[in-house]
C-alpha cells in the first residue's frame, strides 16, 4: 500500500508540474473529453507545431486523467512540446518526475534522450548559438551531465530512431570536453607549470582517449618532460606519438631539425 501510494503521490506531483507553467486562470481545454481524445488531439497538435495549444492540451490531460496510458504517452509529448516552446526548464521538470513516476517505462530511453538533447542545448547556450565562440573554452558540466545522459538513452535502447543522433552529440561533446581540458593544459605549460601541465594532458589522453585532442595532448607531454629533464618520459611519448601520429606536425619539426643538424656537421 505503501508503494502505490508513493506512485500515486508521484502521478500527482507530475500532473501539476505539468500544469504550472500557465499563468493565466483560462479554463483548460477538452473538459470532459476521453484520455484517448485529447491525447489525440495534443499529438496532433505537436505534429502540427503548435507547441503552445500542445502544451495546454496535454495539461489537460494530465489534470482529467492523472493515471492513465494515454497520460503517461502525452507526457512524452509534452516534454518535447517544452522543448520546442522555448521552456527548457518545464522539459527537464517534467522529464526527471517522468523517471520517478514511470520507472519502468518502456520509454524512458526517449526520456534520456531528450534530457540529454536539452542540456547538450544548454552546454552550447547562447554563446555558441548567436555569437562565433569557441566552445572548448567554456565550463563543460552541461556537456558532461548531456553525455550522461545520451549514454543512458543509448544503454535502455540501442535500436530506437534516435540513437544516430544521440551517439553524434556524444562524439561532439568528447570533442569538446576533450579540448577544453587540453586548453587547461596548454595554459599551465605556457606559464611554465609543467607539471600541472602534464597532469591534465593525462587527464585528455586517459579520459577522453577518442577525443581530437589527444594528439595536442601527447606532443606537450613530450615537450614538458624534455624541458624538465626527464629523457625517458619524453622518449616514451614520443614513440607514442610517432606510433599513432606519424603524420604530426611537431614530427615533422624534428625530423627537419635533424636533418638540419646533420648538414652542419657533416
């Protein structure tokens, strides 16, 4: 008993979230109508794209038929109908009360996935989506907490229609993340803290071995170590650099100085 009543208390809790984003006393539409009618009517509604007349249909159904499978089934509409209506905040809501109330859910993937779609928008923010910025100078915990979650959408279904799109925003977010701790990297080595430099290089090349900038990452291992005498250290990356990077630029620089040196004393 205990149980269902905390599920119960969960499906109300999700039924005025659902509610709260309006702020006028309009009466809410469809009054009286079936579940399966106004989730009919809501969906269509998202397919049409009009979000806001979504959105207050979907309230309504929530608010008639708290309990029921087309509620459960207009919530997943109604957090992608916030999604697009600019409400970042009510989809995330609504989306992390879905998870308590529904866990079970054979949707829950989508859940995840479009938790991860909006924090992957709010890792970009407005920087990225209105002005020329570089996103791998920016703090990544939105990046980090979208990954998370795109991951999780993947692992509950990896053969739903958004998995493509879902495994191409992870690849970008490794990208990023990988390069943001790379340019931490690159500042400590500029001001000559080389040790603090190599430490978060390590962080690129462990943490985010799939990332562009693991190449960066090693040739300022092998940089740092060699200014701080340690020969084998820097050896040891740069065989590792030559190994999995043959066509690297700072190779090339080697080789030319080599080749250079040998001229002279020849």
């Amino acid at each position: 008993m205990k149980k269902i009543a905390l599920t119960m208390l969960g499906a109300a809790a999700l039924a005025f979230l659902s509610g709260c984003a309006s702020t006028d006393n309009k009466p809410l539409p469809y009054q009286g109508e079936s579940a399966q009618y106004i989730y009919a009517k809501g969906h269509e509604q998202v397919q049409d794209a009009d979000y806001y007349k979504a959105i207050a249909t979907f309230r309504s159904l929530n608010s008639q038929y708290p309990f029921g499978k087309y509620t459960e089934r207009g919530n997943l509409d109604l957090i992608y109908a916030y999604y697009q209506d600019d409400q970042p905040e009510m989809a995330l809501g609504l989306a992390n009360q879905f998870i308590k109330v529904y866990p079970s859910s054979k949707h829950l993937g989508y859940v995840y996935y479009m938790m991860g779609v909006i924090n992957f928008d709010n890792g970009r923010g407005f920087l990225q989506r209105y002005l020329p910025y570089d996103m791998s100078l920016h703090d990544p915990q939105a990046y980090l907490q979208a990954f998370r979650e795109l991951k999780r959408a993947v692992e509950l279904n990896p053969k739903a229609s958004y998995v493509s799109d879902a495994k191409r925003r992870m690849v970008y977010i490794n990208n990023m993340v990988g390069r943001y701790q790379y340019n931490i990297a690159e500042f400590y080595f500029d001001r000559e803290a080389y040790v603090a430099a190599i430490n978060r290089a390590k962080v690129v090349i462990e943490e985010y071995p799939q990332s562009n900038a693991v190449e960066d990452a090693i040739v300022l291992m092998v940089k740092a170590y060699d200014i701080l005498k340690m020969p084998e250290l820097s050896q040891k990356y740069l065989d590792l650099l030559k190994l999995n990077y043959p066509n690297d630029a700072y190779l090339k620089t080697l080789e030319d100085t080599a080749k250079r040196k040998t001229v002279i004393f020849k």
